[in-house]
C-alpha cells in the first residue's frame, strides 16, 4: 500500500445556481450527488492515478453507508480500515454558482468519532506515504502526523478544517503543508501570504503549496519558491479540485520528481477537475490527466507519470 489516507467522508448533495442570494429564493439549474469529503475524495484521486491506497474513516452503519464502501471499494480504495458508529454518514449541502465557487454547509456525523482511539497504528508497516486532512478530530490529525513522520513517512498535510484551538506547531512534523489562501492567513492568523508561509517554515514544515484557484499555486521551501500558473479552462464546479491536486502531488513524490514537475502536475490534475461537476467524480484518471499534459506540451512529464511503478 503506499498511501494511507486519514480524512472525511461525506456524502455531497449539489445545488447549482446562478448566483447565491441569502435569505433569496432560488431555482437549481441542476442537482447531483456524489461521494464526498477529503479523505475519500483524496483517496478516490490517488485511486485513479493508479496509486495504491487505503482510506481510513468513519462512516454510517445505515444503507447510504454501505453504498459508499462498495463505490469506494470499486475504485479500487482499500477499505478494510474504514469503521462505522451509530451515526449519520457526514453530509456536505453545497451551492454552486455559474462562476464555479461554492458555499458548503456541513453535518460531521460520523466523521466526528475518528478518534485517536480508533486508529490502528499497523498502518504505518504497510505505506510510504500519509495524507492526513485537519477537518477530522484534531488529536487524531496531530498523533497520526506525528507518528508518521517518527516512522519515516512522506506526510502531506490539507489544513482544510484547521481549528483555532491547534497549535501551528503540530505541523512541525509535515513534509508538506497544501492551504488555499483564506485557509493558510487563517491558521496562521496573517494577512499577508508572504508572512503566513514564513509562519509555517519557521515552525518546521518542510514546503508549503498554496493553492491560488484561477492563479495556479505557489511552493515555498526555506530556500526556494516556485509558481505555476493555472491553465485556462472552462470552469464549471471548484468543488475537489483541490483534492485532485492533493492527490497527483503525492503521486508525483511518490515518483520522486522534482517539487517543479510535481507542482505542475497538481495544477493540471486540479485544472481538470474544475471543469466537471461533482467532488470524487471531478478527479481525472491516469490516462485522462496524462492526455492533457500532452495537449499542453508537456510530453516528457506526460511520460514521467506513465513510467514505473509504485
Ligand atoms: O474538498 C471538497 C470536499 O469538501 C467536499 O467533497 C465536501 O464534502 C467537503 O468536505
């Protein structure tokens, strides 16, 4: 296995509106429903790309539940560490405006009740890689960075769910630490980029991506930064896309390339993902993502995420 993936799983129920007006009526252009949340959104991702994976979540014992272990199951996301509690699977009600953005309103359900407890620690014999997002219960997202890293892991870190009451330094063990914009000013309480990262390299991450939408993203090391900008595209729904891009950079690090490639390879990967509807659905395959790398120009990295094996 060589990602084990710690995070959410929800079932997402789209609204797609022209324009979101509080305390408005509003006529849905469309709905959908879809697997959701990072954890199994990211797993699903790395899943397409042909990167062996596990989730570990909570979910429902209800009916909903059970369907989304065997969708999860069939994209090929191990699920053998995926437990149930009494309680209602998380839900995500997300409006989504003809611009793309989205508002989420959010039930943690079970997700709430992944705690330190509940994690068995064996899957640190078994992966390479962990990705841990900070929207489950903040001791479990802090133990498990922690361990991962005092056992030799890659840890990427989505602060995506970052709460207040955590300290900046329980991501001194993260290799990477991948923020939106609001989310990285917020955890880091700045309101300048620059200031932020700094923030988070002084308390020892080792690089920081902040993903930037429509402007591409942004790498930091205590040495170096590095930009890509976003590829034109038709934009139709940003929910996941910065899931997708979580997963193509670990596959990438998984490849060992360089962090120049790898951040292209997230931006195209999320680039993608912004042009379909949905959360899990909205990430490309192996062979999808390699086709629009070609269609850019980009033969030789193309050909970098077809060769070898994981
Ligand atoms: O990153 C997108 C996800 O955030 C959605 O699937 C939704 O469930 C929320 O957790």
């Amino acid at each position: 296995m060589s990602v084990t993936v710690f995070g959410k799983i929800n079932i997402d129920t789209f609204l797609y509106v022209d324009r979101i007006h509080i305390g408005e009526n509003h006529l849905c252009t469309k709905t959908f429903t879809d697997i959701g949340g990072k954890g199994a959104n990211t797993a699903i991702a790395l899943a397409k790309l042909n990167v062996p994976c596990q989730l570990v979540a909570m979910i429902g014992t209800d009916s909903v539940s059970q369907t989304v272990l065997k969708r999860l199951e069939k994209h090929g996301v191990g699920i053998d560490s995926i437990q149930s509690c009494e309680e209602q699977i998380g839900k995500t009600f997300i409006v989504v405006e003809s611009n793309g953005r989205n508002t989420m309103f959010h039930i943690l359900g079970a997700n709430a009740h992944l705690t330190p407890d509940k994690i068995d620690w064996t899957f640190l014999e078994r992966c390479k890689a962990v990705f841990v997002q900070m929207g489950i219960p903040s001791e479990t997202a802090q133990e498990v960075i922690m361990m991962s890293k005092r056992n030799g892991k890659y840890v990427f870190v989505d602060p995506a769910g970052f709460s207040e009451t955590i300290e900046l330094q329980t991501l001194a063990y993260a290799d990477t630490v991948a923020p939106n914009e609001l989310e990285l000013l917020r955890m880091t309480k700045e309101t300048e980029i620059e200031k932020a990262v700094k923030k988070l390299l002084n308390v020892g991450v080792e690089e920081v991506v902040v993903k930037l939408g429509g402007k591409g993203a942004t790498l930091y090391t205590e040495k170096m930064s590095y930009h890509v900008d976003a590829y034109d595209v038709e934009v139709v729904d940003t929910t996941g896309a910065g899931d997708a891009f979580n997963a193509a950079y670990i596959l990438a690090k998984l490849k060992k390339m360089n962090v120049r490639d790898a951040l292209k390879l997230a931006v195209a990967a999320s680039a993608l993902a912004v042009t379909k509807v949905g959360s899990s659905s909205a990430s490309p395959t192996r062979d999808k993502l390699v086709e629009f790398l070609k269609s850019k120009g980009e033969e030789s990295l193309a050909k970098a995420v077809l060769e070898g094996s994981l």
